[in-house]
C-alpha cells in the first residue's frame, strides 16, 4: 500500500488508522492543496476566509503543513489539515488544526496532532505551542497538552 | 548620525529614544550576535541557557531578530533583545523578548516593543502573539496587546 500511497500523495505520505474499514485516510505532508479546498475545509470548522495570495506565502513559509486525506486513486479529499510555523529548533506554533464536521467524532483530530507532534519531534523541534478556542480546550488537555504551563497568558496584537 | 549608526549597527539600523542624554540606544535587525552575549543578556531575565548551536539555528530560521545596543563606536553592548517566528504573512509570534535589568524601568522595553510591532506591520504581517510570563503580563497590556481574546487558551507541548 505505501508505494501506492506515495505516488498519490507524494514522498512520507502514510496511512492514519481509520474508524471504518471501507475507508482509507492519509497524511501527507507533499501533496500540494487546492488553496479553494483548503479554505473551505477551514471555513467548514470557522475559519474566517483569507485572500488565496496570503494563503498561499503563508504555505511556503511554514515549517510544516499536513494534509489529512480521504483515500481515492482519483479523487482524494482534504478532510483534515494542520501547519506550524516556528525556527524548527526551539519552537513551533501550530495553526489552522481543522478536521471536516463530518469526519469528526472518530478520533482523527487526535490522530493528527500526535502526527504534527511526531513530525516536530523528528526534525528536533522540543516544544510545541498553540492558541487554543475555548471550544477544543479540553480536546488538547485530553492529549497531554499543558495549558498556561507557569502562568504564561496568550497576548495578541492585531494590527489596523 | 544614520550614517554613524549603519556602519556600526547595520543597514537600516535606527536611534531608540534615550531616558539619559550621555547614552544612545540603538535599534538593529543586521548587526550580527555574538552568541556568548546574547545567552548572558537572556540568563540575565531568567530564561535558561541554551545550546549555542541551536541558537544559532533558531536566529537563522526567524522571521525577526532585533537587537538593542548601547551605543559605543568601539564595543557596542547588546542590552535588549526580541525576536519573532512566523509565516511572514498571517502570523508572527514574538519570543525571548529580554531588556538587561540595569537598563529595565527606562522605557526600553516599550520602545523595543513598538519597533518589532512596527516591523513586523512593515512586512505586512497583521496578527502577532505572544506568551507572556505572569510577571510581564501588565506591560504588555498596558501597551495594547489583548489577553486571551475570543476565551483563547495557550497550550504547550513539551517532547521528552
């Protein structure tokens, strides 16, 4: 299966264990997006839209992004993504976790991050930083996510 | 005084208001670290030392590294540091923000903050965030940043 997968979604790509046995997933962290697929993926769990151009520069400057495919030879689906940014030594900061309404309840999202954590862990990276809505607060406390290790407190400055 | 200041500190490098008359400050995203120094200058905030290598590396792969100086034309004294990781586009995070003790109550560290906000503005980047540590958790509300917004959490992950 892996030579299969690899010609579909390109060098590293492998299998995620699926809920259902009809049904293949995989993550990929070559197989290029449609930027229009990525963005609907993203607005489908409440992203709000981004213009495709900063999209796509925010992409190539990432230290990670990984596709989270439903399997088809010809017509694979991007049902889940992740990206980091960081200096790939110290940190990375994970952004844009989405899984597709559909697809969730079955333990993908789980299954995502700890493949986002491996891949990190891999090229050397030792601490792994996200903002958390208050919403999927408990899905990352499940997981072994420390929040506010020592008192930190999220700051965000938005520029007018 | 530009010219004075580029050729020590680099192109574009830029005068930091002084709180003393007898001392200029000075802004720098060229002039290159020494490494012994900077890991002084952030063990002199508290934050623990780091391989030098990974140091290294980590500055290489940011977004932005700004250092602050005190003036001299002979032996410059680097006395405030930040730097950012990011894509560049959507996001930055700011980390290892650091003014030396002897030089912290004058201001510095507002300006120094200012500077990367405003840098990173100039790149085109309109979102930038931070971990604040409970001690430093009032200045940077003071000057604008927003805690938490929307109920966000900060969560890490530490690999063993």
């Amino acid at each position: 299966m892996t030579l299969e997968i690899e010609s579909v979604y390109g060098e590293g790509a492998c299998e995620c264990a699926s809920p259902d046995k009809q049904v293949s997933f995989v993550f990929s962290q070559t197989r290029p997006f449609d930027l229009v697929e990525l963005e609907q993926l993203l607005q489908s769990v409440g992203w709000s839209q981004r213009p495709v151009g900063k999209v796509r520069r925010a992409l190539d400057s990432s230290l990670l992004k990984v596709g989270l495919w439903k399997h088809d030879p010809c017509f694979p689906r991007l049902i889940g993504f992740a990206r980091c940014t960081g200096d790939g030594v110290i940190d990375a900061t994970v952004w844009d976790v989405a899984i597709h309404p559909i697809y969730q309840g079955f333990g993908l999202g789980k299954q995502l991050m700890a493949y986002v954590n491996r891949s990190l862990h891999d090229i050397g990276v030792r601490r792994i930083t996200l903002f958390a809505d208050p919403g999927v607060v408990s899905f990352y406390k499940s997981q072994g996510w420390i929040l506010e290790p020592k008192g930190h407190r999220c700051a965000f400055w938005y520029a007018n």
